[in-house]
C-alpha cells in the first residue's frame, strides 16, 4: 500500500490525519508498520516502514528530533505518523523542516490514536494484498503455462493475458513496432490510433526489467538466453501498481517460455503479426479502416500510399508455400516496405506499400524477378499474382481477394509462362469459371455438356480432349504431348465426338464444350482441400 492509500482508510481518517511535510512523497510504498519511540529507530529499519510514535523521547531537543528524522530518510522509511497530544501539541518545527528536506511524508494525528489498531489495521491489509498477488501469479502462470503445453498460438496467450489485466495489451518488437494486440477492439484501436507518442509520453526511457508509468501504462522486457527480444505493454491498467507489476513480469515469463518452446506455430512472432493481420483482411470480420492502426504500429506506411497485394504459391502442387526468408530478402535488397505472410499450406501473401508517385505494376515486376533469383528458391517453378493497386486501404480486402481468385486460376491451367506477375487479365475465361464455380446453372451446364465422358467409358479421354482445347485444336501438338500417333489421336477425338454428340471441328461447339471444361476443372479444384 502507498502512504496515500493508508492515510486514506477509514479507521485512520476518524484520528483526523495531516501531512504536515512531504506532501509530494505520499505514493511511496507502505512495506511495514511499526510502533517505535526510540530515538535510534532507524538503524533497525530496512526500508519501506511506516513508523508510528508519540515522540515522548524526542520532546525539548531540536537536534535530537532533526537526527530523528534524518536517520529514518537514511533507513528509506515511507513515512513518519506522529501522535499528537502525549509530548507534542503540534508538529515540532525542527522535524517538519527537516522531513521536508529530506522528502520524508511527516503526518501527525490530531485526535488520539490507538497505535495497535492501526498497526492490526494496515499489517492485515498488507498480509491479504501479499496473498492475493501470490494467488494473483499462481493463477495467471498456470493458465499461460497449460496454453504453451497444448501448443496455443502467441494471440491466444495475449487474449489470456488481456482477461486478467483488463486493458489493452501489446507486444512490440525492439524496434517498437507491434507484433500483436489483444484486448477489447475499440480500446486496442484508441491505444494503436498515435501509438509512438503515447507510449514514449506514458513510459519514457529505460526504466529497468518492468517500469511502471503514469496512468497505469506498464511496461516489462521480454529476456532469453540472453537476449532481449521485445515488451509487452499493459496499457491502462486499473488495478495496483504492485499487482500490475507482477502481472506484467509473469505475462513476459510465459511470452519467453512460448518463443523457446517454438511459438506454437513454428512462426516468428514478426511473422504471426502479419499473418494475422493479412488473415483478418481476408476475412472481412474487422472492417478494414479498423486494422489500419495496427498496420501503422506495426511499421508499414500507410500515408499518401498505393498497396498492392501478391500471393506467390509454387507452381508444382505438391510443393509446401514459400517460406517468408526468401520473400522477406527480396523485399529489403530493393527497399520496399511490405507485410509477408503464409496464408495457407500452399499460399504466401505479400502487401506491398508504395509510393503514390512510383509505377506499381513495375515496383511488383521487380520484385517477382527478384524473388525468382533467390538462391534459396533455385529451381522451383514459382506462380506470382497480384490484385488491383489500391491508393486507398480500404480497397485492400478486395485486391487480396483478387489475387487470391488469379493463384487459383493460374493453378488450374497453363497461362503465359513469359508474364512475371499474373493479373486478372491474364486468367481471363478460366479466372472467370472459377468465380462461378459454385453457381448451381454452371455446374448443371458443365455435367449436361460432359456427361458422356464423365462415365467410366470416357474418363481417358477428358485429358486427351483438354489438351485438344488448351492447345487450340492443334492435332500435332495434341499427339506429341500425348505421345501418341496422329491415327491413334484421330480414333480419340472421334470416340469423344461420338461420346459427346458434337462436332469439335465446329467452331461454337467446340467452345461450349471448353467452357464446360473449364468449369469442370474449377470445380473439382475447388473442393480439394486449401483450394
């Protein structure tokens, strides 16, 4: 408990208190309450003691009473109470001049004080505070430890951490940019919303392990091996100062243990921030001008900006995504800002932020060709495609959705091999049947026109008539992919005429049979799992 707060308990308002020296020194912490008239008190102090007395050894020395004070500012007492009536009528002169010089809080009681009821008063309270924290750490160390072992990812930690502090919570890298945030949406937003000046205004420089600030802003150092790897925040705790300290210092030992342990994911919290940030775009739950504090805080620019989402996949399906490293590299040797993520297991998002004033389309070139050089990615096939620039963030949503819809339908068929970046130019009457995959007409069209190769008799052929198609009914190349005769294609091609009821040298049912194809294809991609 500090001074204030003893002074300001009812049994101790009832003897009529006053600080009478030290006013400015009344948050000090009350580790003690002793009762004591010795005048040598304070060589038997440790520090943190409220000490009570009548004064009855100090009465008719100046000196004494100056020594008095000045051996318990030695000692690092809280505080001196001083019961009025028995030795003094008032505060002695000599002590009020000395505890003010010191900084002592000098308090005297002008009605008569039983010192046991005080002492029993704020020793009980004390004892139960002490419990409570010790209960307090127990609690919340087991609820972190028990999300670490089942594997919990580092949002559900802070999510936990949020509950028992009741008030923003932020992770930030040692760079001061956020990781990650929990805490209730509106007040998160308000916290991120200038988020530099008032975490530096509420905390100022280093402070040690945890530093406790003014309006409750908490701060503790995240510390491994060593290492110092980031803070955690509690902004705007309610609560004791005592309790918040200890709540942030077990909130950073879980934090430690779940980066040692692996994270959960496998993922760099760097990379759990972007990941849930472009996840959340995605999703659509949080409007888009609400994540915009978190992208600010996490250090991508967003002011006079253009944003221009990519998704780079592997172009052999069974390939895993590509790693953030090489996409994170590319980023850096040619000095753009961006946000990198892996969405799925196949899929890596990338949110570029570019000057208004440069050619976007180009800056996404360079990039892709530069990813396509990284040793780390040599020989794999890699598919790069971007959604519309956006110069506003609010369109992000929607171009990542389009970049999404254009890696599907790169994945579902040959496109130019010569284009750096896939747009949705590029995927043209494909892009098309894989939005409307799930329309009930286009999936009764596709079974309608395939129906007599989609028996058992015509599944051989449906690969030999895709690539009749794909190649634009181009027999000879047909026959060489296949590696088959011309003959042998010919019979092909008539049992898929005959099987179909169309003439494929017609230029109108050739199309339509196309059309169905690729619907077909889009379907079956679609209910693939990650599709």
């Amino acid at each position: 408990m500090s001074v204030r707060q003893v002074l300001a308990l009812d049994r101790v308002a009832a003897w009529e208190p006053e600080v009478v020296a030290g006013q400015d020194h009344l948050d000090r912490q009350v580790r003690w309450v002793h009762v004591a008239e010795a005048s040598d008190v304070g060589v038997m102090l440790s520090g943190g003691e409220m000490v009570l007395t009548t004064g009855v050894l100090l009465a008719g020395d100046t000196g004494v009473q100056s020594e008095y004070v000045r051996s318990l500012h030695r000692a690092e007492a809280a505080a001196v109470v001083l019961g009025l009536g028995r030795a003094f009528p008032v505060a002695p002169e000599a002590m009020r001049r000395t505890a003010e010089r010191c900084g002592l809080p000098l308090v005297v009681l002008h009605r008569p004080a039983p010192f046991a009821e005080l002492t029993e008063e704020v020793q009980s309270r004390l004892v139960r505070r002490k419990f409570d924290e010790v209960n307090l750490s127990e609690t919340i160390r087991t609820a972190l430890t028990a999300l670490i072992m089942s594997g919990a990812p580092l949002q559900r930690l802070l999510d936990e951490i949020a509950v028992h502090c009741g008030c923003p919570v932020v992770l930030t890298n040692l760079a001061h940019r956020v990781l990650a945030t929990a805490g209730e949406r509106p007040a998160v937003g308000d916290v991120l919303r200038d988020w530099d000046r008032i975490a530096r205004q509420a905390l100022g420089p280093e402070q040690g392990h945890v530093a406790v600030g003014a309006d409750g802003w908490i701060r503790a150092e995240l510390l491994g091996r060593g290492e110092r790897w980031g803070r955690l925040m509690l902004c705007g705790y309610r609560g004791e100062p005592g309790a918040g300290r200890l709540l942030a210092e077990r909130a950073a030992e879980g934090l430690v243990l779940h980066r040692l342990l692996g994270g959960g994911s496998g993922h760099s919290w760097e990379e759990q921030s972007a990941q849930g940030l472009l996840t959340e775009l995605i999703s659509g739950a949080v409007p888009a001008r609400h994540l915009l504090p978190r992208a600010r805080a996490a250090g991508l620019p967003v002011n006079r900006r253009t944003f221009v989402p990519l998704v780079v996949r592997p172009s052999d399906p069974e390939d895993g995504a590509v790693t953030a490293g090489p996409l994170d590299r590319a980023l850096r040797v040619l000095g753009i800002p961006g946000l990198v993520a892996e969405l799925d297991a196949r899929s890596t998002a990338v949110l570029l932020s570019l000057p208004r004033d440069q050619d976007a389309e180009a800056l996404a070139e360079r990039f892709a060709v530069r990813l396509r050089h990284d040793p780390a990615l040599t020989g794999t096939g890699l598919t790069v495609a971007a959604g519309y620039a956006c110069p506003a963030w609010e369109r992000v949503p929607g171009a990542l959705h389009e970049a999404l819809h254009v890696a599907d339908a790169a994945a579902s068929g040959a496109l130019p091999r010569e284009v750096a970046v896939l747009r949705l130019r590029d995927v043209r009457l494909r892009g098309l049947m894989r939005l409307l995959r799930d329309d009930p007409h286009v999936q009764s069209f596709a079974q309608r026109e395939l129906d007599g190769l989609l028996g058992c008799e015509g599944r051989g052929l449906l690969g030999v008539l895709r690539t009749y198609l794909a190649t634009g009914r181009n027999k000879s190349r047909t026959a060489q992919l296949h590696h088959m005769s011309r003959p042998a294609l010919y019979r092909r091609l008539e049992s898929i005429q005959g099987l179909l009821h169309v003439d494929l040298d017609d230029f109108e049912q050739a199309a339509s049979v196309h059309i169905a194809l690729l619907a077909y294809d889009a379907q079956r991609s679609g209910n693939r799992p990650g599709s």
